[in-house]
C-alpha cells in the first residue's frame, strides 16, 4: 500500500479526499525538523513538504519514494 507523508497540514477538502482513499497510508507531521522527517521518510512513496529541506540525505532513506511535493506561495 502506498504511504504518503505529509509534512504539513492540506486544506480540509484536500485531506478529506486523502483520508477517504483506503488504499494509502498516510503519516502526517507537524513541521518536522530535519531528524523527524528522516525518520519518517522510509517506506515512503510520496512526501509533500513545506519549507522542508529535501536534499541527497533525505532521499537516501526513502529509495521507494517516486513524488516529493512542494506546496506554498511564491517560489525560491
């Protein structure tokens, strides 16, 4: 079953739609810090972060993982 990490809280109609499917897993966090979201990482297909730094590192641990999201305004 796919898992999907998500680094920080969706709109509530964007989570309804998440928590509806039965057929992902989803581990949510609360702005984690660098070592949180390392942790959480493993085993995951997809992460949507934040501000989060996704760098070599982070990816390292997740060699399942086929999305990373950034959502937010602006750019960098």
């Amino acid at each position: 079953m796919p898992t999907i990490v998500l680094c920080r809280p969706l709109h509530a109609s964007g989570m309804a739609l998440l928590e509806a499917r039965h057929d992902v897993t989803l581990r949510q966090l609360a702005r984690p810090g660098p070592a949180e979201l390392e942790a959480a990482v493993p085993g995951a297909h997809a992460v949507l972060v934040g501000l989060e730094k996704v760098d070599a590192k982070l990816l390292d641990r997740a060699p399942e993982l086929k999305v990373v999201s950034r959502f937010g305004v602006g750019y960098d």
